[in-house]
C-alpha cells in the first residue's frame, strides 16, 4: 500500500503527522522523521516526493516504510518551535511524564501535543515491524552547508551510514541532551540524523530526497535493480559533493546559547569551514569567542531560535575507525576498566567512572575508540556512557 494513512493536524493545514505508509511483504522498516523543526520544511517536502513517485512507479517492497511529519504548528509558522525545541525534550523522564497524563492539561506547551502524537505513530510502526528497525532524522541548517549524516558512535550506525557518500559526523551526541536520535539509540536501534543544507535552499530538498531513497536502498527496502532510477541518480548527487570532504569527523566543542547572551556569529561562515585557532568566530555579552584549535566548524547559528551557536570539530582518520571497530569486536573494554582509576558504574554497564587525577591523559580518547562519548563531569571524576550496541 502507497500513501498517506494518520489524520491532518487542524493546525497545521494540508500536512498529516503520517506522510505516508508503503508495505510489503516481511522485511525491515524504515522510519523517517522530517522537520521535527518548524523552519525545515525540506524532510516533509522530501518525503511527499519519494512516496509520489512510488506510488507512480509502484516497486516491489520488502518490509515497511514509513514517513512522519514532525512540529506540524511550527511548521505552519515556519518556526524552529512554538514553546521549545521539539529535538531536545526525548529524555525517559520527561516521556515517561507525558504517557501518564490521561490527557494534556489547558496551558501545556505546543510541543508536548507534538511529542505524544509523534510517539504515538512511532510505536504503532514499532508494534507492527517484522524485521530490523531503521531510523532516519531529516533536518537542515541555517547557515549554508555541505550535506552530511550525524550518528551516536556503534558499530551498527557507522555500517548503515557508510553507506552514504556524505561526510559522516561522531560525538554530536556528546554535546546534545533530549534529542529524537538519542530516545530512539537508547532503546537499541540503528539510526542516522541528515543534514540536507541550508534551510530556504532548494538544492537542500533535493538532497534530503537523494537521502531517502538511499536509505531505502541501504536498508534493501527497494533493491537499485527494481527499475527505481531515482537511488542511482541519489547516489551521483550526494557524492558530487561528499568527495570533498572529510569521509568521518568528531565533534571536539560546542558553543551553548542562552537567552540574554547577545550571541552573534561573525558573517560568513559555513559548515566544514576550515578555522585556526584563535580565530574569531562570534561575539556575545562577555566579549569575543575564538576557535580553541584547529580544526572545522560545524552549524553555524544564523537564525534568532536555537541554542547551539556553533560547533567545532576536526577529521576522526580511517585508520582510527577500523583500529575502534576492531577493539570493540575484542570486547577491549573489559580491559579498559582494569586501567588504574577505570571501573564499570554499578548501576549502568554502559558506564564507565574514570578518576582523572589517577587514570592517564589518554583515557578519555581510549573511551571514544570503545565508543564511550557521552559524557560529564562529577567533581574530580568523569562519568562516560556508551549507546548499546
């Protein structure tokens, strides 16, 4: 079955929460989420395309696909968001909280009707999936950009996003509290946030559509020899300009925002920009920000709603992601802990407590090898957490 299924938000138009819903027989799913931000509206625009044309072209399918629009009031307004970001509320307790309200009291935020609806369709596509579990999470960027994937560091993400000739991002999640992506790693499934370019580019559409119908392919939901063109033509576009670029990069600093902090980026930057350190990067109430080494700089914030002003990052080797995925094969961890000042968090496996006045300098970069990049700080001691893989 081709189209749409789900009711119309009253608020929002002629956009329903389910874009669409193709079905086949058993196979894997593939759940995409686009413009969880009200003023990016290529992931929704993208996924009304791919399911016209295979509605047009009917292919033979194998599992689910399904497409679901994000902050639907926002999007009407074309705004990031109403009350707050919609892409930094997934955490359990506040999920939690919200199930187990009978139903949303007068004065809720926007976002919080958003949340359950979203929620609501994941779950029905969860109840009903008859093989592996993907998730793709559609945005764009203020600023222009290169288009690129984002993923929490486990072996499963980096081969699903491998297979995107785009450049592919480590340790965002680091720096991100609350975000769809995290929710959904956390409970065990491979995922991949895509950036398709600046928000009011229309090249940006395209290629958040080139996106989705690699995933397709990627996930062997349509096969390229199934008379689709379109996911050899994706692949051309999306390479064209990946080969330009870093195949793998780590985030290494992200600069908050608050409101009162009179943040101002400098004109001009892009994303993948290469920057030295101590260069100037942005101005806000306590004086100039500078770059704190070499490296690249990531989203730069051109927009008046947003609370990450800029990131910097740097080129994660090749030689590095095979020397991390063969560590962890090894279960190399369970060596790690015996490291002076390395024990394993009673309450978490998937959590380390380094001592950093006892364990050595390299311990942290240890950590992300073995895939520990969420991380903070208790006094003297850092605590660093791992999705499951």
């Amino acid at each position: 079955m081709y189209g749409t299924k789900g009711r119309p938000n009253d608020s929002s138009g002629t956009v329903p929460r389910v874009i669409g819903c193709t079905e086949g027989d058993p196979g894997p799913t593939l759940l995409c989420l686009g413009s969880l931000h009200g003023n990016e509206p290529a992931g929704v625009t993208a996924l009304r395309r791919v399911f016209a044309h295979l509605e047009a072209a009917g292919p033979p399918i194998k599992g689910e696909f399904v497409g679901i629009a994000g902050n639907l009031v926002a999007l009407a307004r074309s705004q990031r968001y109403v009350d707050h970001d919609l892409n930094r509320c997934w955490t359990s307790d506040r999920i939690e909280h919200l199930r187990n309200r009978n139903r949303l009291r007068a004065g809720s935020a926007v976002e919080d009707a958003e949340q359950l609806e979203i929620l609501s369709e994941v779950d029905k596509a969860m109840a009903r999936a008859r093989g592996d579990i993907f998730f793709l999470d559609l945005h764009t960027t203020s600023g222009n950009s290169p288009s690129f994937g984002t993923i929490a560091d486990t072996l499963r993400n980096r081969a699903f996003a491998l297979q995107f000739p785009v450049p592919i991002i480590l340790g965002l999640e680091e720096h991100l509290e609350g975000t769809f992506l995290e929710y959904v790693n956390n409970r065990g499934y491979v995922t991949m946030g895509f950036e398709g370019g600046r928000h009011d580019d229309p090249n940006s559409i395209d290629r958040v559509e080139q996106c989705v119908w690699l995933a397709l392919a990627a996930t062997r939901i349509l096969f390229r020899h199934d008379g689709m063109p379109q996911i050899k033509h994706a692949h051309a576009g999306l390479s064209a300009a990946g080969k330009l670029f870093p195949r793998v990069l780590e985030v290494r600093y992200r600069h908050a925002v608050a409101g009162g902090d009179g943040f101002q980026m400098e004109p001009g930057f892009v994303s993948f920009q290469t920057v030295q350190a101590g260069q100037l990067l942005a101005r806000d109430r306590t004086g100039s920000l500078t770059a704190f080494e070499d490296g690249r700089i990531l989203m730069p914030l051109y927009q008046s709603q947003g609370e990450d002003g800029y990131f910097l990052m740097r080129e994660f080797s090749t030689l590095w992601l095979k020397l991390s995925a063969f560590l962890r094969l090894l279960h190399f961890d369970s060596v790690f802990r015996l490291l002076p000042g390395v024990r394993r968090s009673p309450a978490d496996p998937n959590t380390l407590i380094i001592r950093r006045r006892t364990a050595r300098w390299f311990a942290l970069q240890v950590a992300h090898l073995l895939g520990y990049r969420k991380r903070r700080m208790d006094g003297e001691t850092l605590i660093v957490t791992r999705r499951p893989e």
